[in-house]
C-alpha cells in the first residue's frame, strides 16, 4: 500500500495552529496569574500603610495564592500575623517556609529567626531556645544570642545565662562583665540557701574581680563578712565600695551601723558615714548617723543638717516627731521642705493619659482629649 504524503502536508499547518493557539492560552494565563500577583501585592501594601491589617492580610493572602513561590510575600504576611498576635499562623506561614526544598540558606535563617521570635512573643519559651539554638553560625547569631540570654534570665537559669554572656563578650559585642558579675552574686544567694558559705565567699569574690567598679558584689560580699564576724574585712570592703561606687554606699549605711555596734571600728564607721553625707546627702545614711549618735539633741539636729542640703519631707517628718519647740530657722527649714512636697499635689491631672499641668485644660495638651481633667487638684483625686 502507497503511503499518501497529501497527509502530511497537511498534518503540519493543523499542528503549528494546535500549538500556537496552546501558548497563546498558557501566555495568556501566566499574564493574568502576573497581573493578579502585583495587583494583590500592592492592595496589601496599600492597607498596610493606612494601618488596615484585616483588609491587608487578605490581600497577602492573596498573592501567596497567586504565586506560592514567592518568600517575600511569606515573611510579609508572617509579620503581620506576628505583629496581631495571631502567633499560630506566624507559625505556619514561617514552618511552611522552612519545609521548602528549593529555599536558598540566607533565605532559611531568615525564616529560622522569623519562626523563633513567633515562638518568643507567644510565650513559648522551650521552643523559642531549641529556634534561637539553631541559628548559631548565621547572620542572626548575635541577635539570637541576646534573645536566648533574655530568656536565661527571665528563667533564672544563671549557668545558661554566664555561658551566653561569655561567647557575646568574646565575640566582641560589648562587655558582659557586669551581667556575670550579677549571675555569680546570684549563684552566692543558692550556696547561701543551701549553707555552703565557702561557695558564695568564692562566687563574690569572682565577680568583685570581674567586675571591680559593680556595686552588688562588694555589698554582698561585706554582708557575708559581716554575718561571719569579720568586720574588719566588712568595713575594709565597703570603703573600697565607696571609692568604686559611692552612690551606692547609701545601700550599705544599715550594715555600717552593724558593723559599728558589733566591733571597734566605731569611729572609723561614723567618719565615713558623715564625710560621705558631706559630699552626697542621702535619707539613709542621715538614719545611719542618727542611729549612732549617742547625743539624742545631736542626732535630731542630723535631720536639720539634712533638710539644709535637701528638702525633704521624710526628714521633716522626723524632726516633727521630736516633738521640740521648733526654732525661727528649724521652721523654716521644714516649711520649705513641706512647700517643696505638696507642690506636685497642686496639679491637675489628665484622666485620660495622665499628662498633669499647674493649671486647667479643657483640652489636654498631651493626648488632645476634651474635658479629661477632673475640676480637682492630684491631691483630692
């Protein structure tokens, strides 16, 4: 039998205009698909910028539809879920993310990190450590370090904690020394729990030689002092806390006064005590010198001392309770002392925001309500 090439001939035209017609409607389609994608994407970003979520989230939602490749649109509509507090669709935008084949690395630690702080803001902590854990070696590894030492500490695990703040301090992002110091002064307080003194003594004097200008382990450490009848090295300790950080020495006035009534450094204590109230007044080193002054008119002329270099009212208040005749200038003292406490009680205050201002508003300087301040002063509220 002939084969006919009549056939051929015109098999070809039917199947150049089969296939032409095949990518017009597959162009067609993709243009549509492309048309929809950047229309729903800038919907989204349009509701984004008039702070409309909702409507936003749809439209993402949207373009991930249209185009499931795209990460962008992925990681945009995670952090809007995040941001709303809808931690269990950030969760499954990112988890999604992660389980994609074709994902570039930078790609992935960018969604390990994103999935690590859906964990984190919803309150799962574990899962948050093991998502943070994993991004060791990448871009994020500072940021997730500082995430996991905020955890440690929110959980009190110290040992944890020290070993983050060590590898942040080594790899040169700031110092951490006080931070270690504050974790070894938290150690001291278990082995004090638990009675191992020799412990603690240890743990602060690690953490006054990390740290030698921190005020707590040097407090802590002449407490221990203290409570083990060492005075001398108590007093010793809190002199070199005076010359790292004298503002703190106020903490220590109750343990000087200890240290005075249980040794022979008597003197050595009350010199301190008022050289320090010389240069800085303070209400607790004032009640420290009051409690060692054997003359009881000597001690209440501290309060007065004090109300001359400060105006306060709980120095007042503890001369008033003397209960002498007050003096000409004793009355002036305290007179300004009181003046200088009840002005902040003759503020109005806004209900709304709490903005307060010496005078009445009818509408608030601060948050721009009407009528949120009430007719009375801050002290009849």
């Amino acid at each position: 039998m002939d084969f006919d090439f009549t056939w051929v001939l015109l098999g070809f035209p039917v199947a150049f205009t089969l296939g032409w017609l095949a990518s017009r409607i597959d162009l067609r389609q993709l243009r549509i698909e492309n048309r929809q994608a950047p229309k729903a994407y800038f919907r989204g970003l349009n509701f984004l910028l008039n702070e409309q979520q909702d409507q936003a989230i749809d439209a993402f939602i949207e373009a991930v539809q249209n185009d499931p490749d795209t990460s962008e649109l992925h990681f945009a509509l995670g952090n809007l879920f995040r941001r709303r507090g809808e931690y269990e669709r950030a969760v499954r935008v990112h988890e999604h993310l992660m389980s994609r084949g074709d994902l570039a690395q930078p790609e992935r630690d960018r969604a390990q990190h994103a999935l690590a702080l859906d964990f984190l803001k919803a309150g799962l902590l574990d899962r948050a450590e093991a998502a943070l854990r994993k991004l060791e070696g990448t871009p994020y590894e500072e940021e997730a370090r500082l995430a996991l030492l905020a955890i440690y500490e929110r959980s009190r695990d110290w040992a944890h904690a020290t070993d983050i703040a060590q590898k942040l301090d080594s790899a040169g992002h700031g110092s951490f020394n006080g931070r270690q110091a504050h974790y070894l002064c938290e150690h001291a307080s278990v082995f004090l729990a638990a009675g191992d003194d020799d412990k603690a003594f240890a743990a602060l004097q690690l953490a006054c030689s990390l740290a030698p200008t921190s005020a707590r382990p040097l407090v802590d450490l002449a407490k221990l002092y203290s409570q083990r009848g060492q005075y001398q090295e108590a007093y010793d300790t809190l002199l070199q806390l005076e010359k790292a950080a004298p503002q703190a020495l106020s903490l220590a006035a109750g343990l000087l006064v200890n240290i005075a009534q249980n040794s022979h450094l008597f003197n050595p204590v009350i010199t301190l005590l008022k050289t320090h109230h010389a240069c800085s007044p303070s209400l607790d080193v004032m009640e420290a010198i009051v409690r060692l002054e054997k003359d009881p008119t000597a001690a209440r002329q501290w309060y007065l001392e004090h109300l001359e270099r400060e105006a306060s009212l709980v120095a007042a208040a503890r001369w008033i309770a003397g209960g002498d005749l007050p003096t000409e200038q004793s009355q002036k003292l305290v007179q300004r002392a009181l003046d200088h406490a009840t002005k902040p009680l003759m503020r109005y205050r806004c209900a709304a925001c709490g903005f307060e201002a010496t005078q009445h508003f009818w509408q608030c300087p601060g948050c721009q309500a009407w009528d949120s301040y009430p007719a009375r002063r801050v002290e009849e509220l």
